[in-house]
C-alpha cells in the first residue's frame, strides 16, 4: 500500500467512525478503547505493523452497522426480545457490506464481519467455530468484550477489571480463543504492574 493509499484509508475510517459516532454518541470512546486494546495485544503477540494497523482500523469500524439499528434496540434499558436480538445481530454482516463496498477498506470486512462469532461455534452471524473463525474477529472479539465489560450499559453497571478479566477467563475455550484469551490477560496484567 502506498503512502497516499495509507493516508486516505485512515481518512475514510475516521470519516466512518465520525458519521456513525454522530448517532451513536457512545461509540467512538468505545471503538477507541477496542482499538487501542487490539492494537496492544497484535503487538504483544508480534504481529507485523500492518496487520497491526489492519486489526485498530477494524476494531475502529467493528460496529459500524448499528447505524441500521434501531434507536429504541440501542438504548433499551432491559434485555432484548427475540426479535430485536435477531436486528441486533445483523450489525456485523451490516458493518462488513459497508466496509466492503471500499476498496481501500475491503480487507477489513471478513474481521469485521465475525467479531461476534464464538470459540464453541455458537456465536453469529456464520456459526463458524475455533480456528475456522480469521484470528483477526478472535482477537476484535476479545477485545470487544473486554471494553463492553468494563462500561456501563443500561441494563448493568460496569465491571471492575479484576472481575471482567475473570469473566474473560471463565470463558475461554467457549466464547474466546483461549490462546488469544491467556496472552491478553497477561498483557493485561503485565501492564498493571509499570
């Protein structure tokens, strides 16, 4: 990728992030806190910078199909009916086609699109299941939980890090990449200690 490419291709994801942030005013400190914790753990593991750069951009963008999502859905104080859950879970596939439809950012779908997915192959939008599921939507998985965790949501307070960390670590093997799940806890802890 060239230098100019590298440059509009941040543009665009930060032109992307800034629209859907707009009506989802939550999101953006969200996706920045998903970013930065893909980020840190791509690096942690030893990725190349490009790929490194690759997973931030698409935890930036991971959520981006809400904006099809309804308001009511978004800030329900409760749990979802069966029905909303079923519109709710179509954000990802959503995310991924818009994604998709730029060349630049096209790389960037299939993580995307399978953050939701699930180490026991119970996750959606494919069911897909443990190494089947790109390494790219089990780190942004993680990731994604982690932050969710630790914020509050209307219908549950956040939680502390000890205990999101232990909630990371009752479910790897199922819903997390327990390999993926062991290195960022200690990241996680490693960083606690400086």
């Amino acid at each position: 990728m060239t230098t100019w490419e590298a440059l509009f291709r941040r543009e665009v994801v930060e032109a992307l992030l800034r629209t859907y942030s707009e009506r989802i005013p939550y999101i953006r400190t969200h996706a920045e806190r998903v970013s930065e914790y893909a980020r840190r753990l791509a690096e942690h593991l030893g990725w190349p910078p490009e790929e490194v750069e690759q997973v931030r951009e698409a935890a930036l963008l991971c959520d981006l199909g809400q904006v099809a999502v309804s308001d009511l859905i978004l800030a329900k104080p409760d749990r979802l009916t069966e029905d909303e859950w079923e519109m709710m879970k179509r954000h990802p596939v959503l995310g991924a086609e818009i994604v998709g439809a730029i060349t630049l950012l096209r790389p960037l779908s299939i993580p995307i699109r399978h953050h939701h997915e699930r180490y026991d192959g119970t996750g959606y939008p494919d069911a897909l299941r443990g190494e089947d599921i790109p390494l790219e939507s089990r780190l942004l998985a993680l990731c994604d939980a982690y932050d969710a965790l630790l914020s509050e949501r209307p219908y549950r307070p956040p939680l502390s890090p000890e205990e999101a960390q232990a909630v990371l670590r009752e479910n790897a093997g199922t819903q997390f990449d327990p390999h993926l799940t062991e290195a960022f806890l200690t990241l996680l802890q490693s960083q606690r200690k400086v």
